[in-house]
C-alpha cells in the first residue's frame, strides 16, 4: 500500500508539461512525498517509533506471570535429612497486589519443624499498605513508556517538519535556477535573430557596421548569463538529489529531463496561515509538535514525581497465605478465611532520616518546574518566530507586486524603443538598454518568486504544518 501511495504521489509530481516543455515535470507534492518516505533521517524517527513500541512490551514483560520451583534435598551418614519440592506461580496485578498459587511435598526425618511434611498447597496474596500502594517502579515504568511511544510519534512529526522545510529551500532553489536558465535562453534566442537583422539591414547598407557589434556584444553578454545560470542550475539539482532516496535506502538522481511543474513559481498565493492577529493562532500554536512534546514530557515527569513521592512513605507489606493439605487449590480457595488454616506476616522498614527520598522528590519537582517553563518559553519564541516570518512573507508579498508592475513598465518603455528603432528613431544601444533592465526585472521576479515561496513555508514551518 505505501508503495502505491508513493507511486500515485509520485506520477503527480511527474506530469507531461505544455506546449514549450515536453520533459517530465517534478512538482514540491510530489518531492516531499519522496522525502517523506525514503529520507534516511524519517526511516530513523520511524525506527524511533518502533523502539517505543518494544519498550512497552518491555514493561508489560514486568506484569507477566512468572512460574518458578524450589527443590532441595540434604542425605548424610545414610541419614536422609529432608526432601522438599515447592513450585509457585506468581501474578503481579496493576495495582501493587501480588497474588501467588503453590504447592509443596516435604518429607525426611529432620525437616524444620516450622514446615509442614506431606503434600500441602497454598493461595496467597501480598499486599502494600503505603509505599508502592498507589505507584510502584513497575507501573511507573509501563506508564512512562506508553507516553514515550507517543512522544516518539510527535518527534516524527517535529523531525519532517523540519526536514521538509530545509528541502523546500533546495527545492525552490532548483526551481529559481531554473527559471533563470529559460530567461537567459530566451534572450540569447531574440538577440540571435536581432543580430541577423542587423547584419542583413548593414548587408542592404541600411544600417552601421558598428550596429552588428553592438548587437553582438549583447548577445555575448547574455551567452554570459547563460553559462552562469547553468552553473548555478546544476548545483541547484545537486542539492536537491541529496534529498532523494529510494526504498532501498540507496540515493538516486532524477533525469535530465525532468524539469520543476510549470506555474508553480509564478502562483500567488494567498495567506499561508492564519496572521498574527488571528484568534485562531493560539491554538495553532499549541498543535506545534515541539509543545506537544514538551506536554508528553511533562505526563513523564508527573509520573515519576509520583513515584519518587512514594519513596517517602514506609514500607508496609501484608502477606497471607491460605493452607491446606493435598494438591486441591481449588478447595484451598473455597475454604479462604474460613478455616483457620493461614500463615500471615507483616513487613515494615523505613529510613530514620529519608535523606535520599527527600532529595530525589526534590529533584522531581524541580525538573517538572523547569520544564514548565521551558515550554512556557518555547511557546512564546515560537509565537515570535511566527509573527516575524509571516510579516517578512507579506513584505515579499508587497515586493513582488511592486517589481511586476516594474516590468511591466519597462516592458512598455522596451517594446516604444523598438517601434522608434524599426522607424529609424532610435539606436541599437538604447534597445540593448531597455531590454537588459527587462531581463534584469524578469530575473528579479524569479528571485522574489521563489523567496515568497520559500518564506510561506517558513511560516507554515513556524507553525508546525509542514
């Protein structure tokens, strides 16, 4: 089944593009469901998570029922001084109460006149009075591990949140490089037909020698840019293939041919997520897998706090034990605390000064304290965090409104020199003028696109979304 969803979410990212690029096309789904399944840091939190799930079993193992057998024998001097057999089978119960079922066969001619010789049986239960009685290391334990398994979950969460935006920068990266390419390539294709133009108008003894320069020198400027702009795409893709894995755990590269989804840079988007002054953010906020965690934690620490509060207390335990003769515990059931058949004892022992069991409560108290303000703390960083990301992505926002209308103007200003440079009232360098400011207008679109697009995944970041 994940490889079919990963196969689906694959071929969306991977689309034949329109009518001026027929590679494959990768879109930002596309590769974070890439990254999202093969990355070699979530096969981590993934393993994360399944260690979890064994420490649970690990701490249930502590409730299991635990069958054992003593069996003792003393001859000397052709004197057969006892033979003793005593199986028990023991049951831990979740709330401290220790049930036990035995029997025993006891025969020789010095045996302990304590024990009882012949077959007997015995049901009993073990009780504590105070420490342990409302918490003991083995609850403990298995409480504190099932929080950890869900804490594991949220660190999964926490760790693509994170992964998924330092891949979105070297996606957007790749796309910016990209874009930049088709401009460069698109102004070496019309300033490759302005010069045929110009050579064939300087042919006819229209035109200047010194124009065929002139157009030229353009030319190589933007061959120039070209060559730069490669450079720059290749890295692009470089860092990007660091982020693609394949099941085998064995990174891959993508094909020449494919290329980013067309219209994803030029999208403009709406608000990323709720603003600042949004009542909703709040509780946004509260979602963030860091402050999830730091609750898990705090479970943890209530936990162990009530356990360490336990260590205060002395330790009482009530033993009982119903006898009876035979191998028939069913009957020593039956005949529980009515007939006088028992053996019971009462355990108690306490530190006279509790040195160790005050300090330790102490500490628990104290790290419970830190923590709560350690996630009073996070929570207020990331709320700032949010605030500034989202008021830099509506300035980016801002700014690219104000640079397309930029172009736009200048694209004007480009076409109205060209009408006068057709009409012979202009020259070659004013053309090359105008359109540079063009190119250089387009270039910084693209820039601007891709850091709104990469600052409304900071924002998405910032609040745990991605």
């Amino acid at each position: 089944m994940k490889n079919i969803l990963l196969l689906f979410f694959f071929l969306c990212g991977l689309k034949t593009a329109g009518q001026d690029r027929s590679a494959d096309t990768l879109s930002e789904t596309g590769f974070f469901a890439i990254v999202q399944a093969y990355h070699p840091v979530v096969r981590q939190a993934d393993i994360a998570i399944s260690t979890a799930r064994a420490e649970v079993q690990l701490a249930r193992g502590m409730f299991d029922p635990s069958i054992g057998v003593n069996t003792a024998r003393k001859n000397f001097d052709g004197i057969r001084y006892y033979n003793e057999t005593a199986p028990v089978l023991s049951i831990p119960t979740w709330y401290g109460i220790e049930l036990q079922a035995g029997t025993n066969y006891l025969d020789g001619s010095r045996t302990d006149p304590t024990e009882t010789p012949g077959k007997t049986n015995h049901l009993g239960v073990s009780v504590p009075l105070a420490k342990n009685l409302l918490m003991d290391k083995r609850r403990a334990a298995l409480q504190t591990s099932r929080i950890l398994r869900s804490l594991s979950t949220v660190e999964k969460k926490r760790i693509i949140n994170d992964l998924l935006l330092e891949a979105g920068e070297a996606y957007w990266n790749w796309v910016r490089s990209y874009e930049l390419v088709r401009v460069a390539r698109s102004a070496i294709a019309i300033n490759e037909k302005r010069l045929q133009f110009v050579i064939g108008s300087y042919q006819l003894g229209e035109r200047a020698a010194i124009d065929s320069v002139e157009a030229l020198t353009q030319l190589q400027g933007f061959r120039y840019q070209l060559n730069e702009a490669t450079l720059q795409y290749e890295n692009a893709k470089v860092q990007l293939n660091a982020w693609l894995w394949n099941e085998a755990d064995v990174p891959y590269e993508i094909a020449e041919s494919v290329s980013p989804s067309s219209g994803q840079l030029a999208a403009l988007m709406e608000r990323p997520l709720y603003g600042p002054s949004d009542n909703r953010l709040d509780s946004a906020i509260d979602q963030h897998p860091k402050l999830r965690e730091f609750d898990y934690k705090l479970r943890a620490l209530q936990i162990n706090k009530r356990l360490k509060f336990q260590e205060l207390l002395p330790m009482v335990n009530l033993k009982y034990n119903q006898l009876s003769k035979g191998y028939d515990l069913g009957k020593t059931a039956g005949d529980f605390f009515s007939v006088p058949n028992y053996r019971v004892g009462l355990q108690f022992s306490i530190p006279l000064r509790l040195s160790q069991g005050r300090a330790e409560y102490r500490m628990a108290k104290l790290k419970l304290e830190e923590t709560t303000l350690m996630k009073a703390y996070s929570r207020q960083l990331l709320r700032t965090k949010l605030q500034m990301v989202y008021n830099e992505w509506e300035n980016i926002q801002s700014q690219l409104r104000l640079q397309e209308a930029l172009y736009q103007n200048l694209f004007r200003l480009q076409q109205a020199e060209e009408a006068k440079f057709f009409n012979g009232e202009s020259s070659l360098f004013f053309i090359n003028s105008r359109e540079m400011k063009v190119v250089e207008a387009r270039q910084k679109i693209i820039d601007i696109q891709a850091k709104l697009q990469v600052s409304a995944l900071k924002v998405r970041h910032a609040a745990g979304l991605l």
